[in-house]
C-alpha cells in the first residue's frame, strides 16, 4: 500500500487501523522524502530480530535451529 503525506494527515486514524488489521507496512509518500506506517508489533518484532542478528554467534545459532546454517551439500560429504 502507498499513500501520499496529504492523505494520510486526512485519514490517519482509519489508515492505522487498516494497516493494523493488514498486517502489512504501507509506504507514506511526499515530495521530500518517504516514510513507512506499520504495526508496532511487526515493528518490535524486526527491532527485536535485528538485534539478535547483531551478534555473529546469535546469528549463528538462530541460523542453526531453523537448518539455515549449513549447506545441505556440505552434511552428504
């Protein structure tokens, strides 16, 4: 969803909540820059993996759990 700096100063409060039962991050436009709206749960919850990323041996670990940390060519060898 994109939407223009004018509209959302006329439509703020039925634009949160459109975004809030979307889950989805919409992009506010103007002429000088962009900005984006987006749930403050969806934010917390980048800020939060962000920060776990942060550390090389989190990100490590989180990689592991989930099997992206290793080739699955490297484990037939």
């Amino acid at each position: 969803m994109s939407i223009s700096a004018s509209e959302t100063r006329k439509t703020l409060c039925p634009l949160i909540g459109r975004v809030n039962e979307s889950h989805d991050a919409g992009d506010v436009v103007s002429r000088k820059s962009n900005a984006v709206i987006m749930p403050a749960e969806e934010y917390a919850a980048s800020q939060e993996t962000a920060y776990l990323f942060r550390s090389p041996a989190n990100a490590c670990r989180m990689l592991d759990v989930y099997g992206c940390g290793s080739d699955p060519a490297d484990e037939e060898a």
